[in-house]
C-alpha cells in the first residue's frame, strides 16, 4: 500500500517550523511501520531539531486539524506509535539528540527525548556515571523520551526499578504547542507527581522534548553468575528470591526454548566480538586476558542441554562486596535445585551492554512478537503455568504453521517480576526491521514470503496473552494499543484519567487510540 501525499498548505505551515518536513512516499511507509505492524498511512513525518521547532510544528498540524503522534527510536512493537486512521503527522524526534546538562553537584542529567540510551551511557562514562536505570536491551536505538512515555526495563532495573523512576522531570509539548515544564529540575515529586503522569502515557497526553534523570556513580567492582533449573517453578522460585534479597542490579532468565534459539542464532564470528568488548571491560589486561580464555574455553556448549538459565549481574564499591552477592544468589540457588554453569552470557552481556538489534529476527529468519506482563511474586508461578496450558492448546496448529516459543524472565526491583513470551512466526519481514538489522546478518539468513496464516495465529495467541496477563493482573510496559490498560482501572480513576486527556487534548488530536483514549 503507497501513502498519500499530504495537501501543500499544511507542509508549508509545518516547513515554517524550521524543522525538516518528510512527504515522499517511500518515507511515509517506512515511517508508518513499527517492528510488529503498519498503521495507516501517514500525512507527513517532521524531524525537529529544538523543542521550540518541535512546538511549532505541532500547533501548525493541531491547528490544521491533523494527529499528532511521537516516535523516538521506533522500537514498539505495540502500536506506540502507529495510527488507526489516516492523515497524522508523526514527529521523529532522532534530530533532538543532545545531552544538554550534565550535573554533578546535584547528580542530574537532562537530555534532548531523542537521545538514545547508549548516547548518554557514552558520554556520562568518561565521568564515572549513569542513571539508575539506565537503558533497556535496544538502547543502541531506543530513545530516553520513548522511555519515559513507554517505560521499560533492563540495566539497573533489578535493583532500581523501571526507567520512570529515574526520571526527575519533563518538557512537554501539548497539542496546542504548550511548551510544560512537569516538575522540579533536582527532586520528585513536589506536590502531586505531574512527572509520573507523563511518565508511561505511550505519548497519549503530550510529546516529550526534554527529560531531566538522577545520576549515580558507576560501579568499581561486578561479579556474574548463571545456574540452571531442571523445571519453571524452581526457576522462578529462585529469580524471585533473588530480588526479594536486593542482591543483583540485573537478574533475567531464559526458558529451554529461548536457549535454544539463542544457541542456534549466535554464531562463533559474534562469540569473538562481543569477547573483545567483555575482555576490555575486566580493568586490567591479564584479567582481561585470564577472563576472556574461561570464556573461550567455555564456549557455548554450557548451556546445550540446559532447561532454564538465570543470570545474576552484582555491583559494588569493591569487589568482595560484589562478590558478597554472588555467594548469596549461589545460595538461593542450591536451595531451589538450581546448578552453576559458566557465567559467559552476564559477563559478555554486559560488557556489550547496546548491542545490534539482530534478535528481531529469529535464527531461521522468523519475525518477533513479545508480550509480557509484570506480576507479583506470588502470582508468577500460576500465570506462568496459564500461558503454557494456552501454548499446549494451540500446539497442533502452532507446529502446523511453524510458530514457536521462547519466554524470558526478568525481575524488576520492588516490583516483581516480568514474563515474556516471545512468538516466532514464518513471514515476511518489514521496511522498519530491514533497516534496523546489520545488513551482514540479514545476509545470512533466508527471505521469507509473507504468510498470512501464520500471521493471523500469531495474532490469535498474541491477544490471548494480552487477556490472559489481564486475568491475571498483570501490568505492562509499551502499552500502546495493545493492553488492555483502561479495562483495569478503577471506575474513578477512569474517569479522571478521561478528565485529564480532555484538559491536555481537548479535540483529541495527540497520538488519539493510545492508552485506550
């Protein structure tokens, strides 16, 4: 399907923005895809360079009577992004790419919403610093604004919680091009957290120019462990313990299933290279040296026949504190049936901490599809059972189509811990993941037809996933279009939450059918 070009009055009002106005149709496309799906088709795409070119440009589409919609990295896979109907004008907001203020009196940062994760790691790291949560697995291309409207998880999150927690304040553009400043530049919250509610909003309420995070000295000292589980429930028996004892600044787990691909997708040539990355990352060249060799050694058979693997990263001031933690995650562990195997994958994870996003595409060349849910402790064990009695309900179909499984598991601090199915389906891939993957990787692997039966399963089981961590009470990341959010609110807090949209958005015009509103 070709998008439409927009009409020339309202790319000129935009142009008068200064910023760069994109209406060719190859571009509008690409642009209306993220990882998962294509939205319809798109009026125009701006890419402003300032918060004051990115508020203008808004008030010219709202005025106009356009949507708006914002994209940071275009890593959802939930519809963050993607419009229902057509004419929106989306804001790429790459462009605004700064790190504007680093703050090491108050142990502030505040950058620019397009910069991306691994951005700001590499300049806070010179400084000995980084936020508390400080980036999710794609922040090589995933964007700090689009995390705060999206939320989500990875380094640091074990021990400090979701990105939003690290957030101190925001600029929003509302749709009327009202620049807000959320709250104060060195604490949260004061008074009612108006940060908090622009913090997971998937961009419903308004469009984030600039966000302000805490900062935290990097650690001096790690220490890495992965063990191995014969079955789930001593698996997440394990995880969970481990982050009730606040002992790991990352703790995730893979199921047999997700091994095995992970097993079959990674190839000796990208064992080398990421080894490079974990050798310069010990401090010290015979460590390095001494470090890289166990894992050489080790190579990938270690986890050949495991069932579920756990990986626990720790930090610390010095090293026998780190250490300390590592014997107390050995011992939690042991006491739920789990073995120690070579702590390859934790060691070079980390030292590849923004790695290329290749794993949107499975071994063989299958397209992606995660769906998660973060439970409570209490109630991982039984959802964890409820998805796989779904999956064994659809087995014959699924191993008709080629559809297969791979869940990962990753506690989040305080909080409890993530669930996530991924599904592999054969068929076509999109604009978005062709751009996205490294052209000597797509090389390697085959060109799938697209498939429109396994498509269509693949959205059978993804919506039943969705309503089944809705049974289970499940909250979410990413929420977009496809949670069932608003379902689970409090009659009241429904109602307020509307009362709010109606207030930022009065003509509904801001990224309209995400949240549900």
């Amino acid at each position: 399907m070709m998008a439409t070009l927009a009409e020339p009055t309202l790319i000129d009002n935009l142009r008068r923005s200064g910023a760069e106005v994109i209406d060719d149709p190859d571009s509008l496309d690409f642009f209306a895809h993220d990882i998962y799906t294509r939205g319809a088709d798109l009026a125009a795409v701006v890419r402003p360079k300032s918060k004051e070119q990115l508020a203008a440009a808004v008030k010219a589409a709202t005025d106009a009577g356009h949507a708006v919609a914002p994209r940071g990295g275009g890593m959802s896979y939930t519809s963050g992004y993607i419009q229902d109907a057509p004419g929106t004008v989306l804001f790429d907001l790459a462009a605004m790419n700064r790190v504007l203020d680093i703050n090491e009196a108050d142990m502030t940062v505040t950058v620019e919403a397009g910069c991306t994760w691994a951005t700001l790691y590499e300049a806070l790291k010179p400084r000995g610093l980084r936020t508390p949560m400080w980036g999710t697995l794609s922040g090589l291309k995933a964007s700090i604004g689009g995390g705060m409207s999206q939320n989500g998880i990875f380094w640091g999150s074990s021990k400090h919680g979701t990105a939003a927690l690290s957030c101190v304040s925001l600029e929003v553009v509302l749709a009327d091009g009202t620049i807000m400043r959320t709250g104060s530049e060195f604490t949260r919250p004061y008074g009612p957290d108006l940060t908090g509610l622009f913090c997971g909003d998937t961009g419903a309420l308004g469009i984030k120019a600039t966000v302000t995070l805490r900062l935290v000295r990097e650690a001096k000292c790690h220490g890495y462990a992965s063990f191995v589980f014969d079955d789930h429930a001593s698996w997440l028996a394990a995880s969970s313990e481990i982050e009730r004892s606040e002992i790991a600044t990352e703790c995730f787990g893979f199921d047999p299933n997700l091994n095995a691909l992970r097993m079959k997708r990674e190839s000796l040539a990208s064992d080398a290279k990421q080894l490079v990355g974990m050798m310069r990352q010990q401090g010290g060249l015979l460590k390095g040296l001494k470090e890289g060799a166990k894992v050489a050694l080790a190579g990938r058979d270690f986890l050949k026949d495991a069932k579920f693997s756990l990986h626990v990263l720790t930090e610390g001031r010095i090293q026998a504190a780190a250490d300390a933690d590592i014997e107390a995650a050995r011992a939690i562990a042991k006491q739920n049936g789990g073995r120690e195997v070579e702590n390859t994958i934790p060691k070079i994870v980390r030292a590849n901490p923004f790695g290329p996003l290749n794993s949107m595409l499975g071994p063989d060349g299958e397209r992606w599809a995660p769906i998660h849910g973060l439970l409570p402790h209490s109630k991982a064990q039984g959802c964890y059972d409820a998805i796989n009695a779904l999956f064994d309900t659809h087995r014959a179909e699924m191993d008709r189509l080629g559809l297969h499984i791979g869940t990962l598991v990753a506690n989040v601090g305080g909080q409890g811990v993530i669930i996530e199915p991924c599904i592999y389906w054969p068929d076509a891939s999109n604009p978005l993941i062709r751009d996205t993957v490294e052209d000597a990787h797509l090389k390697r692997l085959p060109v799938l037809e697209a498939n429109a039966e396994s498509w269509a399963l693949t959205q059978k089981l993804k919506q039943a996933l969705v309503d089944l961590f809705f049974e289970h009470k499940a909250v979410h990341f990413q929420i977009g279009r496809a949670y069932r959010y608003r379902d689970s609110l409090d009659p009241a807090a429904n109602a307020l939450l509307k009362s709010v949209k109606q207030k930022v958005d009065p003509r509904g015009l801001m990224n309209p059918g995400s949240l549900g509103l």
